[in-house]
C-alpha cells in the first residue's frame, strides 16, 4: 500500500465531511447518512481490492 491511496482515502474523508456538514445545516438529515455511507462504501471498496492483492501475494509468497 503506497501513500497515494492514504491520500485518496484521506480525501474522500475530507469531502464526505464537508458534504455532510453542509446536508446537516441545511435540514437534510436522511441525504447527510447517505452521503456518509455512500463515503463509507467507497473506501472499503478501495481496501477490499488492497486486502485481495495482499492475501494472492501471501499466496505466492508459501506456493499455496
């Protein structure tokens, strides 16, 4: 894992904050959650496909 997808996650954070403070202070609750969780799908997308390539690496790396 290099520091590009650190700063990716970190941004998508940063945007996903911003969004849901401005959805909150405008009266729109249910839309803020989404945005969050939306957020949320993103980033674990991002690690699942990171984890895969850990886990074949280890693979490779004990012939199994």
């Amino acid at each position: 894992m290099d520091v590009d997808m650190i700063f990716k996650i970190a941004a998508i954070g940063i945007i996903v904050a911003v969004l849901n403070q401005l959805l909150i202070r405008s009266g729109r609750e249910e839309q803020a959650m989404m945005t969050t969780l939306a957020g949320l799908i993103v980033v674990l997308s991002m690690l699942i496909t990171q984890i895969s390539g850990l886990f074949e690496s280890i693979k490779s790396l004990f012939g199994l």
